[in-house]
C-alpha cells in the first residue's frame, strides 16, 4: 500500500511539473485596423476528440467593413501543435473558401501578444490578415 501512495505522489508531481511548464494560449486575441478590417480567434487546449493538437479554437475575419467575413463558431477551425517554446504551427480552415492554411504563432512573452503567420496559403479566398500581431 505504501508502494503505490508513493508511485502516485511521483506520479502527481512529474504531471503537475511538465504541464506548469506548458505555454497556455488559450482565450481571445485580436487585431484591428482602422476599423475596416478585424481578426479574432479563441484557443482552448485540445479536446481528447483532437489530442493530436495542444490547442484547438475559432476564428472570425472581417474585411471591407464587414462586406467580407470568414467566420467559424460552431465548429473548430484551427489546429495548433507546440513544437518549441511559445512556438506553435498549424493549420486554419478558411470558413469562406474551406480550405486549409498553414499557420505559425509566436507567443511574444514580454508584449503578452502572439504573432500571426501564414505560412503558407490555401487555394480558396480568405478573409484573415497574413501577418499579424494579436493583442
């Protein structure tokens, strides 16, 4: 018994230390531009249904004073994968052509913002900025 209450504290405290070192970039992030164009996207950490990705969300483009919007909120669009510290790579489906983008975003520690980049575009029009920092 006193085996197993030892293998679960080490157990507890190696999973409590590698997550406490995890970048978190969940919630919203946004840029504008003289209020012509918007970007928005929600993270949140990945669901079992995605656990391939750490971090799963939406996303809401608007151009041309909203005569153009590339939004999804009923179903997830962008898929994110660490793959260095605050370095993420991806991918977004555009909701208004449906193709799929792939993406970079860099956690910026002393701004607490994230730089937006596509790094390489799909086939279909799109209505999310190129290169961007998210606030």
């Amino acid at each position: 018994m006193e085996k197993s209450r030892s293998y679960s504290t080490l157990l507890f405290l190696i999973l409590f230390s590698i997550n406490g070192y995890s970048q978190d970039i969940s919630g919203s992030w946004r840029w504008f531009e003289k209020e012509d164009q918007s970007f928005e996207i929600y993270l949140k950490k990945s669901t079992s249904e995605f656990s391939e990705f750490d971090f799963i969300g939406t996303h809401c483009g608007v151009a041309f004073n909203g005569d153009r919007m590339d939004c999804t909120y009923e179903s997830y669009s962008i898929f994110l994968k660490k793959i260095d510290q605050n370095v993420f790579v991806g991918k977004i489906t555009s909701a208004y052509s449906l193709t799929d983008f792939e993406i970079r975003l860099i956690y910026l520690e002393e701004s607490k913002k994230i730089l937006w980049e596509v790094t390489k575009e799909g086939a279909g029009l799109f209505y999310f900025p190129l290169k961007v920092v998210l606030n």
